[in-house]
C-alpha cells in the first residue's frame, strides 16, 4: 500500500517538474498542483499507516487510532495551494489579455544586458518562442 | 507576557479583517493599519525587553502542551529581529501613505499589507516546522498581491517567475516537513533537536540540507537567487523596500535558526563559508552589470545575504554576533535605500541611469539620504555597515579563515564601486527633467530609516552586547529546548 502510494507520489513529481519547465503558463500552473498533491501525498505516507478514526472516546485504544496530525497539516495545505494557483489562474489572464500569449517571456534587462556582451550570438527572442511552441 | 506572542501576530491578522469590513474609507484603513502594525512593533520591543532578562518567552496556543500544541517562541534573537522589521514596517507605512496615491489606488493596500505583517511576525516567532510554513505563506501570499495589484505586462512577466519560485519552494517546504514528520514524528523545533541526534545521521544530514536548499531559495543565497533581481524592481516603491529589507531576511533567519538548534556542530563549516562567498561574489559582479537603480540595489541584496551566512558559517559567538549585527543593519539599510530609490523614481519619473542626473542640486535632500545609507552598505566607516563588517573580519581573522576575509573585503570594495556609480549618474551630471516633487511625508518617513541607521551606530556598544548574548542563546540550543518542552 505504502509502496504504490510512493510510486504515485514519485510519478506526481515526475509529471509535475516535466510540466514546470515548460514555456505556457497554463502548463506550469498544472504542474505546480501536481508537485503540491505529490508533497501532500507525502505527508500523508509520513504519517504511517491508517487505522481507527482519531476521535477518542470510551472503549478505543489511543494506540489503534490513525495519526490526526499529518491529515490537519495536508488539509491546511491543500487550502493554502488553492488558494495561491486560484491567484496564479488570475494572473495568466491577466497576462493573456496584456500580451495576447500564454508564454512566460525572458526578463528585457537581462536580454539586454546578454546583448552587450555578445551583439551578434544573441538569437531573436521572437524566433526562440516559436521553436518552444512548435 | 507570554500573551503579547500570540497578539503581535493576532492584532495586525484581525486588524487586515477589519480594514476590508470598513470598505472605502480611507482615513478609517490608515488608523486600523497604523494600529496594528504599530502594536506588533510594540509587542516587539516588550518581548525582546522580557527575552534579555529572563531569558525566552514561550506559549503553548490553545493550552495544548509542547510537542503536540502550537508553539510560539521568542528568544533574544527573534525578538531582536522582529523588533528592527517591525520599525521598518511602521516606517515604510508611514512611506506609502505619505506618497500621495499609492494606498488610495489600491483599496485594499493596508488588508495585504497587515497580513504581510502578521506572516512576518509569525514566521519569526513560530516553534514549529508546519506554522513556518504557513507564515512564509501568509507573508508570501500578502506579496504576491502586493506585486501583482495594478500592474502593467512588465510586472505581470516578473511577478509570474516570482510566484512560480516561491510556490516550488513551498512544495519542497511541504516535501521537507513530509520528510521530517516521518523520520521523527516530530515538526516542534524543540523536539526535533532532540530527535535528530537520534536517528540515522545520513537521515538527518539529507534533511538538513534539504532545509538550506528550500530557506536557500527564500533568501536568495547562491545558486538559487535568481528570482529575486528579476521579480523585486517592477513593484512600487514602498513595496520593494519591505520586501527587499524584510523578506529574505526571513529566509536568513530561518537557516540560522535551523542550523543552530537542529545541527549543532563544531567549528567553522567549509560548505556554508563555500555558499557565503560566491554569494557575495555573485551578487556584486550582477549589480555592477545593472544600469537601474532599483535592479543594482536588488543585486546588493543577495551580495549582502553573503555576509549573514558567513557569520553563521564561522559557527562561533563573535561570528554569530556579527551576523545577527549584519541583519540588524542590513534590514534598516536595505529599506531605506529602496526607499531613496522610489524618491528617484518620484522625482525623475524613472531609475534607469541614463535618464537620471543633477538630483544634487535640484533637491539636494535625496542626495544627504541617499549618502549615508550607501556608504553604510559598502563598510565605510563610522556607518553601521563598518560596525557590522569589521566585527566578521576579526572572527574570520581570528579563526585564520583568510579566503573568506579577503573575498567580503573585496566585495565591500565593489559595492562601493556600484554606489559611485548610481551617485554619479543620479546626482551629479546635467540636470535630467523634472517628474514629480517627493513629498514631505515621503521624506520625513525615509529620514527616520536613515537616523534608525545612524543610530545603530551610535548605539553600537549596547548592540552589539546584546547581539553576543543572542549568538551565545543560540549555540546553546539546550536553552531554547528547557524553555519549549519544560524540564524534560
């Protein structure tokens, strides 16, 4: 149980960084929520393995009950990562409607400090995102 | 007194609710933001008063007790912390809303900042590896919208790569606390001290590094900086200069903390001595690369953060206390410098070097601000940046750590360099046009951070007594872990 839990978690991380490095911000935002259900996962498998719901009343034993702390962390967690992809939705349109692309452009002044120190070397930026596109 | 804990983080959180239920009355947001970031300062000062007498202040929120409850800590470290980024808080507030506009743009300017705030004050007061998460998210959340609120394509672009860093970093965070829990089934700080010395020291050493890599990234040390000159220079000026002044800080404050009580080792470390000087190296080699006054000041930062890590990887009382020295300055120069950059801005309608000139004589106050602060930041004396510098150089001398000495020497004198040149192509040369008129609020706001600056070296004695027995506290990690779980 524990092992396929862990090969789930590997694979969210592997999917989810595949994602991260790609140019289309709608693809990165994908791949952020993987990696953070591959991280709660983790939690979650940290926390040991299950059994009787942690509500202590008469008759259970402490020791069979699941352990409560890894779940209110997750659950915290998966609140915080809603909260910030909801933003980073927003802000991937926002980007769209300013500049009509889905794609996460190179910062102009490290492009322009690139260009004074190889004038000819430096590729068209235009051109570098078609290939990424295509 | 163990109340004010929970408060310095409660006061600014309620007060950002009531902000929002208060809608579109703007005198009503100043006082309710005034309110709550002043009580944080105060709170502050009450518990760094009560930490250096009887030694830390520690509740157990909601009367659960230690390692099962949430803990809140305040050493003589932390409390030194929290006290300078609360004053720059109440500073920069005082900036924003002395430049006309800027807070009445944006309704909703005081809400985000009082939770920046209150995730400032938790992040430094938390004994706990999940409420640090949670407080870098608070922190980085209110940043977030901070950077993004009215924004142009440029601040969009910058502040996507931002958010995107910030979010891996929290998913390592959260990989990290994953990681932790199972190991030790513990996230209190105090009680992982004590049970990392346990378990299988190849565990505990993956798991420390893992810490330096995901607070690395939040500080911006080398090789993972490079977020921060990209996302910091787009956004306003008051916002730069909290964020550039407090939240890396964060970061740095977080690897001391961890280092010190969950892996105490002897002597100097080779690695974060390793770390220390390229990030300063780095860092200053960017910024003198940069033509954009805000852009050359957000490269200082990581050579700065350089300076912090190299008083922690010396590992001794006299390296500690240089570095708790150096935060103390950093934070307080930092800010104020950002702040004489948005004055720049203000006044020129643009930092970009080669369109500012001739500041000195048609306002020649910028340039009496500007002045100290940029010398405070390359080491020259009597500036509280040399009171900071020489107390590392003497350690590194002392434990005959030569590399690491000359290297921070020579970066001290390239920062030097970068400040000429921002001097010369702001304030001296032809008059560029005239943008605007900084107000008198936005000076009188940034003149306090440069009199707190000067002040630090005036009060250097007292300071720096008082930072040695913070560094002595924190490489005695027994007393922090007493004052957490009790006599056990």
């Amino acid at each position: 149980m524990s092992l396929i839990s862990l090969a789930v978690a590997a694979i969210l991380f592997g999917v989810g960084t595949y994602l991260i490095l790609q140019r289309a911000l709608s693809r990165i935002i994908i791949g952020l929520g993987l990696v953070s259900h591959g991280a709660n996962l983790l939690i979650v498998i940290g926390g040991g393995f299950g059994g009787v719901p942690p509500i202590l009343s008469e008759g259970v034993d402490p020791a069979t009950v699941a352990d409560p702390l890894p779940q209110a962390m997750v659950l915290t967690a998966i609140v915080i990562t809603f909260g910030v992809t909801a933003l980073l939705l927003a802000l991937a349109l926002r980007s769209y409607l300013l500049t009509g692309t889905d794609e996460v452009e190179d910062d102009p002044e490290d492009r322009r400090v690139a260009r004074e120190v190889h004038p000819v070397v430096e590729p068209d930026p235009d051109e570098d995102m078609h290939e990424v596109v295509a | 007194m163990s109340w004010l804990l929970p408060s310095a983080i409660a006061v600014p959180l309620l007060a950002a609710g009531l902000t929002v239920l208060v809608g579109r009355r703007l005198a009503a947001q100043r006082v309710l933001a005034a309110t709550g970031v002043t009580f944080t300062l105060g709170a502050a000062i009450a518990l760094l008063v009560q930490a250096d007498r009887g030694g830390p202040v520690v509740a157990q929120v909601g009367g659960w007790a230690a390692p099962a409850g949430i803990t809140l800590v305040a050493d003589r470290f932390s409390a030194i912390v929290l006290t300078v980024s609360a004053a720059m808080l109440v500073a920069v507030l005082a900036y924003a809303v002395g430049q006309l506009g800027r807070d009445a743009l944006d309704w909703w300017f005081h809400a985000k900042y009082l939770v920046l705030t209150a995730g400032v004050a938790m992040s430094l007061l938390t004994g706990d590896l999940f409420n640090l998460f949670v407080g870098f998210e608070m922190m980085l959340i209110a940043s977030y919208v901070l950077l993004t609120v009215r924004t142009g394509p440029s601040q969009v672009r910058s502040t996507v790569s931002y958010v995107v860093i910030n979010l891996v970093a929290s998913a390592l965070f959260l990989v990290l606390i994953a990681f932790t829990y199972g190991a030790t089934g513990t996230v209190n700080l105090a009680d992982l001290a004590g049970r990392l010395s346990e378990i299988d020291p190849a565990v505990s050493e993956g798991l420390g590094l893992l810490m330096l890599v995901v607070f690395g990234i939040k500080a911006g040390l080398f090789p993972l900086f490079m977020w921060l000159p990209d996302s910091y220079p787009t956004a306003p000026a008051p916002v730069t200069a909290i964020f550039a002044g407090l939240l890396t800080k964060v970061g740095v404050f977080v690897i001391i903390r961890t280092q010190t009580l969950l892996f105490p080792s002897e002597g100097p470390s080779t690695l974060l001595l390793f770390v220390a000087g390229a990030t300063m190296v780095v860092g200053v080699l960017g910024a003198i690369a940069q033509n954009d006054v805000k852009r050359i000041l957000s490269f200082h930062i990581i050579s700065q953060i350089g300076y912090m890590i190299m008083g922690l990887g010396f590992l001794s009382v006299a390296g500690l206390t240089a570095a708790i020295l150096y935060i103390t300055h950093h934070i307080v120069v930092k800010t104020g410098l950002f702040l004489v950059g948005g004055l720049v801005e203000t006044e020129q309608g643009t930092g970009a070097l080669h369109r500012t000139g001739g500041l000195l004589h048609r306002r020649p106050i910028v340039a009496v601000l500007f002045l100290p602060l940029a010398l405070s930041l390359a080491g020259i004396p009597p500036f509280s940046g040399f009171v900071a510098k020489l107390a590392l150089v003497q350690e590194g001398v002392a434990l005959g750590r030569g590399v690491i000495v000359a290297v921070s020497l020579a970066v001290g004198l390239l920062t030097l360099f970068s400040m000429t040149k921002i001097w010369s192509a702001t304030f001296w040369g032809e008059p560029a046009e005239s943008a605007g008129r900084a107000g008198s609020g936005v000076l009188a706001a940034t003149a306090v951070v440069v009199a707190t600056s000067l002040a630090v070296t005036v009060f250097a004695q007292p300071l720096i007594e008082l930072s040695a027995r913070a560094a002595t506290e924190l490489l005695d990690p027994a007393i922090y872990i007493t004052a957490v779980l009790g006599g056990g």
